[in-house]
C-alpha cells in the first residue's frame, strides 16, 4: 500500500507538474500572440505611412509635372506670339513696299502713256 500511495503521490505530482507547465505554456502562446498582434499592428501603420508619404511624393511630383507642362506652353505661347508678330511686321512692311511699287508702276504707266500722246503729237504735226 504504501507503493501505491507512493504512486499516487508521484503521479499527482506529474499531473501537478504537467498542469503547471501547460500553464506556462499557455502563457508563452498568449505573449507570443500578443507580440505578433503587436508586430502586425505596427507592421500595417508603418506600411500605411510609407503608402502616405509615397501618395504625398506622387502627388508633388504630379503638381511639378503640371506646372513645368503650364510653363513650357507658356514660354512657347509667348515665342510664338513673337514670332508672328515679326512675321506680320514683315508682311506689313512686304505691303507697304508692294503698295509704293504699285504706286511708282502706275506714276511711271501714266509718265509713258504722256510721252507717247506727245511723240504722237509731234509726230502729227510733222
């Protein structure tokens, strides 16, 4: 008897045991969860805040993107605008000439045809 109350004793001591380590092993997947959750939470803020500034980067990069484009249109615009207004300076002056050439073309016209009357004239009389 007194074997199998040391066996008893001995059996209720592992079971104390067993139950004992089952709790500090419960305990360790408690603070393992606990730890991962943690490492997870602060796993997707850091993942959201690199997906922010990354936002912010692409959006600044967009607002410079658009205001180089609106610059260079504007400087283009503005040679242009230039341009043709040499241009329509030139032909304005290319006008003008052609207007004054006109003018001499007819003076000189009206000049011969008098020459002529008069060498018509001149010669009627002879």
């Amino acid at each position: 008897m007194e074997q199998e109350t040391m066996l008893k004793e001995i059996l209720k001591a592992l079971e104390l045991h067993s139950n004992h380590m089952h709790t500090k092993m419960q305990e360790m997947e408690n603070r393992l969860e606990t730890k991962m959750k943690e490492m997870e939470n602060r796993l997707e803020a850091k993942m959201q805040e690199v997906e922010n500034r990354l936002e912010a980067k692409m959006q600044k990069m967009g607002n410079q993107l658009r205001t180089e484009m609106r610059q260079m249109v504007e400087n283009l615009e503005e040679k242009m605008n230039e341009r043709f207004n040499r241009l329509e300076t030139k032909v304005d002056s290319l006008r003008i000439e052609l207007s004054e050439t006109q003018e001499t073309v007819d003076f000189l016209s009206s000049k011969t045809l008098q020459h002529e009357r008069k060498i018509r004239e001149l010669y009627r009389q002879q």
